[in-house]
C-alpha cells in the first residue's frame, strides 16, 4: 500500500465534493503548484465531480497535467483507482 504525498487528496465517502474542492483551491492558495485527487472503486466518480466543480471555479486557472487509471490491491481484493494530475495556472 502506498503512502500518501503530501499534495495528494484521497476521495472517501464521508466529505462532501464541496469540501474536496475547497480543501483543493487552499492548497492552491497555500503554494501548492500540483494537487493529485485519488479515489478508488465507488468514489471514482467522485473525484471526476470534485474536478467539474473546481473548472467551474477557478475557470482557465486549473489544468488537467496527468490521468492515471488503474487497479491495486487493497485487502486482498482488486480495486480500480482514478488519479488526477492538476496544475494551477495564473
């Protein structure tokens, strides 16, 4: 199992896409140029809303870098993964 970086946001089901978005634009904020947003199996979805939301906000000044799907096992079971590469642009 992979550890989480520090510019990365793993989707769960207990926070809100609205949460997940301004938890992104503060990291924005705070200096962060890259923001990777993981989710895995039922929370794929999510994370492609978390990036629909955050285009609707901050427009031209977000940037898709890098999608990377995939599957790793998690308790002995396959799980299919989204990772989404974002780029702050000004």
């Amino acid at each position: 199992m992979s550890e989480k970086k520090p510019n990365e946001i793993i989707v769960g089901r207990t926070k809100s896409i609205e949460d997940y978005v301004l938890d992104i634009i503060t990291m924005f904020n705070q200096g962060s140029q890259e923001v990777e947003v993981k989710g895995n199996g039922f929370e794929i979805n999510k994370v492609v809303d978390i990036y629909n939301q955050l285009v609707e906000r901050l427009k031209e000044g977000v940037k898709l870098e890098k999608i990377d799907i995939g599957s790793e096992v998690k308790d002995k079971r396959r799980v299919s993964y989204l990772l989404l590469k974002l780029r702050r642009v000004y």
